[in-house]
C-alpha cells in the first residue's frame, strides 16, 4: 500500500516536472504577496498577545523572519 501511494506520488512529480527549473517563476509577484500575507497575518498574531512583552517578543520574531 505505501509503496502504491510512493508510487503515484513519484509519477505526478514527474507529470508535473518537480524540480525542473523554470525561468520567469522563481520571484514571482505572487510569491510576493504571499510573503506579505503571511507577515501580515503573523503580525496581527502578534498584536493578539496579552501582554507588552509577549507582543515586543512575538514581534522581534517577526521582524527576524520576514524582515522590516
């Protein structure tokens, strides 16, 4: 069963071209704002937090992973 399921999942990677490089889709405007999406959404996590420390450490984390 597992090796049916590797199976498969070994031929859509090679239907799809998994890992064949593709000029033009690297930086993409897309993944882009994902980026910002996903900041945002982290940010806003953050302003959740209860209280100034946690919100000032949650942010630090923040700015670490995605930057200013």
């Amino acid at each position: 069963m597992k090796t049916n399921r590797t199976l498969a999942l070994f031929l859509l990677a090679v239907l799809i071209g998994f890992g064949a490089p593709r000029p033009g889709l690297a930086h993409s405007g897309a993944d882009h704002a994902a980026h910002r999406s996903q900041k945002a959404r982290a940010s806003a996590k953050c302003r959740l937090k209860s209280n100034a420390a946690e919100k000032k450490a949650c942010l630090a984390k923040v700015k670490k992973r995605f930057g200013s």
